[in-house]
C-alpha cells in the first residue's frame, strides 16, 4: 500500500540565529511533495545575541549542557524579560533559554497555521530540527538544543526531533540530512542530474546524478557565510550582524596571499582533501592572521572567495561534472559569494554550466531546509532512511528520529 499524503509542518533555525524558518508541505515521506506555504520569524535582536553566547560557552564545554549550565551568567540587562514573563519563565538560565527559543519555535508553527486557516489537528506532524548548538561526529557528539516533548504538548501535535543522533551513534557524519529532499524534488521535475548547493552558515553540496538515492553524494564543502558574519560581528563590535547585500564584499578586493593562507588553514586540518562523506561544525571554521593586515571590505571580499573557492573544490571528489546547478540558502542573498562561485565554476567546467537559483525551478528559496525537516518526519514516521553512505557516511541506508506524543 503506497504512503498516505498528509500535511507535515518543517522548522528550522540555522547557524545564523537570526529567527525561525516554518515550511508546511503535503507528503507522503517517499516519492511525493507539494509546498504549501513558508514563514519567517524573526529572533529580537537580543534574544540572537544571548544564543550565541550560549553557543560559545557549549562549544567550550564539548557540548555539556549541565556544565555550561553552571559557567554560564547572563548579563542583567538581557533585554527579553517581556518574552520570560510571556512564557511564565522565571528567570534567565540556560535551560530557560532553552525552553524560550521552543516556545517561540511553537509560536512560529502557530502563526503559519492560522495564515493558512487550518486547524492543528490537520497537521500529522512538525519535524523540529532545533538549534545547533554543538557538531564533533568525531567525537560521537552532536547537539541540537530544543524541548522537543514541551513542543509537542504546547501544540497538540506530535513533534519528531533528534534527527541527527541515530546516524552519529553509527558512525556517521550527522549531515547534511537534507539531501534526499533534494532528491524527492529533483525527480518530480525531471532535473536529475544537477548539483545542488545550499549555502547557509555552513555550505553544502548534494550531487544527485541517478535516480536511486542509494546514489546520493553530499557533504559539507566549507564555510557558507559562517565567517563573514563572524568577521563583521567583531569588527563593528555587534553593530552589525552580516555583510547586508554583500554591501562591504563587494567594495573591497580579493588578497590572493590572505586566500591561499585560509585555504591551507581556515578548515581542520586536510578537511578539503578528505575523501568525502564529511560535515563541518561553523566553529571548525577559522580566520588567518593575514586577514587582520587587510580593511574590513577586502578581508569579506576574501572570505566570500574563500567560500566560493571551497565549494567548487567540491567537484574534485564528482565523478561527473553536473553542467546544471541549483544555489539554495540565505548565503546567496550575498553577491559576492555568487559572484565569486560563478566565476570559479565555470573555470573549472570545459562546458559553461547552468546555474539556476532554487526560486527559478519552482523551489523554495529561503524555506527549502525548513521543508526538508517537514519531509523527513513523515519518512521518520514511516521508518524510511534518512541517511545514505554516500551522504553521512553510514555503512547502509539509516533512518533516525523520534516522535513525541502531544500529551494533555
């Protein structure tokens, strides 16, 4: 009996804590997907700020969240005493920070059901990614902080979470998990083969070459936009949280010498001659001394040519050249970067290659991962694999996940 279509509900909130990505799609977990509808809420200004120092102190603490508990003091003048009295938190800890960004996360969902004019209970399931925190696969460790069960009873639906942990407890890389999203999306538009590359803090690759995913081939290729938001955030001292329009990359030049430094030493050690499946954590992703000599337009200039020359290496480990390309994630909101990819690839491709913005072959743009989370509930929920060799590095076909009841 083939798998009944049902509405699922994806949320995402990436590397750039800016807010919350909420996508609602029909599917059957399989072969089938139809978009319905997108949102985006957006994070208070300070609310960003206090994860990301939350963020550095995990990162500090390898991803221990009952230590960090204990080093961690937030400044008194927070700013979001509105938001704890909202959700009757009492104070500003971290596992109430914790429960905060849920219940947003839960306010998110609400939102985009009522532009809708749906009701909760036609909504089968939410898939929450929840917020990276820490990412070392190495270590067997990744963590993506959220109250997966709180979500679930806030909404009266049930929730699927903990999509990376079953893949990392068996070797593998934790992501990209998106992949066979890309896959579902590319078969029903008769796109198959292309390359698709979604640059977020951190960039991806999937090649998608065959109609199997057994045939999947992803990984991470480098920084997306990770280091140029870092970059920008301390030189201006969190007065401004990314190069906006690629405003500052575009003014300033390419240091061919500062390049050639982050390309030997802005990524661990050998990472971009590792034989793929591979993923990165943003803090795996360093800055070179070099760039302290250059202005602060010529050192984006360089760290968008950086990202761009990390993610056309991504063809050194393609058996097959995919002359068709479809750019995905908010770093491409940044000219520069696109800028620099599209003069590097074609380069490096004999025949000039088409690149296609996911917008301009019907997909979304902003939303496609907050989707992906929507789709892999519903393959969750039918014991479908989410991982493959060629993506995580999985030694067979992997699903994952977890679902939480909507208790009253």
């Amino acid at each position: 009996m083939l798998p009944k279509k049902t509405l699922c509900l994806g949320l995402m909130s990436g590397t750039s804590m800016d807010g919350i990505d909420a996508a609602l799609v029909e599917t059957d977990g399989n072969e089938y997907v139809r978009s319905i509808a997108s949102s985006f809420y957006a994070y208070p200004p300070e609310l960003r700020t206090l994860l990301k120092l939350s963020e550095k102190i995990i990162r500090d603490c390898q991803g221990d969240l009952t230590k960090a508990e204990q080093i961690i003091v937030y400044p008194s003048d927070h700013g979001i005493d509105a938001l704890l009295k909202k959700f009757q938190l009492p104070q500003l800890t971290l596992s109430n920070l914790i429960l905060l960004s849920t219940f947003l996360h839960a306010e998110a969902v609400n939102s985009l059901i009522q532009q809708q004019n749906l009701n909760h209970e036609e909504i089968e399931y939410v898939g929450y990614h929840g917020q990276t925190m820490y990412h070392a696969p190495h270590e067997g460790k990744t963590l993506q902080v959220g109250n997966c069960q709180k979500l679930a009873e806030f909404l009266q639906i049930p929730v699927i979470g903990d999509f990376r942990l079953n893949d990392v407890a068996h070797g593998g890389q934790g992501a990209p998990l998106a992949p066979i999203y890309h896959w579902v999306l590319a078969k029903q538009e008769g796109l198959i083969p292309l390359a698709v590359l979604n640059c977020g803090g951190i960039a991806n690759v999937t090649f998608i070459l065959r109609d199997e995913p057994s045939h999947l081939t992803a990984f991470d290729t480098g920084p997306g936009n990770a280091l140029l938001d870092r970059l920008v955030r301390e030189r201006t001292d969190n007065q401004m949280f990314y190069d906006e329009n690629g405003k500052l990359a575009l003014a300033g030049k390419v240091n061919p010498a500062a390049l050639e430094t982050l390309m030997q030493s802005g990524l661990p050690q050998e990472f971009l001659n590792k034989k793929p499946p591979k993923s990165l954590d943003t803090h795996d992703c360093h800055f070179s001394k070099a760039l302290e000599e250059l202005s602060l337009e010529d050192a984006c200039a360089t760290l968008a040519a950086f990202s761009a020359e990390c993610m056309v290496k991504s063809l050194d480990w393609c058996d097959i050249v995919p002359s068709r390309w479809v750019l995905a994630g908010g770093g491409w909101y940044n000219p520069a970067i696109l800028r620099e990819f599209t003069q590097r690839l074609e380069k490096h491709c004999q025949k000039t290659p088409q690149i296609l913005t996911a917008k301009q072959v019907g997909w979304q743009h902003d939303a496609l991962e907050a989707e992906a989370f929507a789709y892999l509930a519903k393959r969750v929920a039918n014991g479908l694999p989410l991982s493959f060799p060629g993506t995580t590095g999985v030694a067979k076909p992997l699903t994952g996940g977890k679902i939480y009841g909507a208790r009253i």
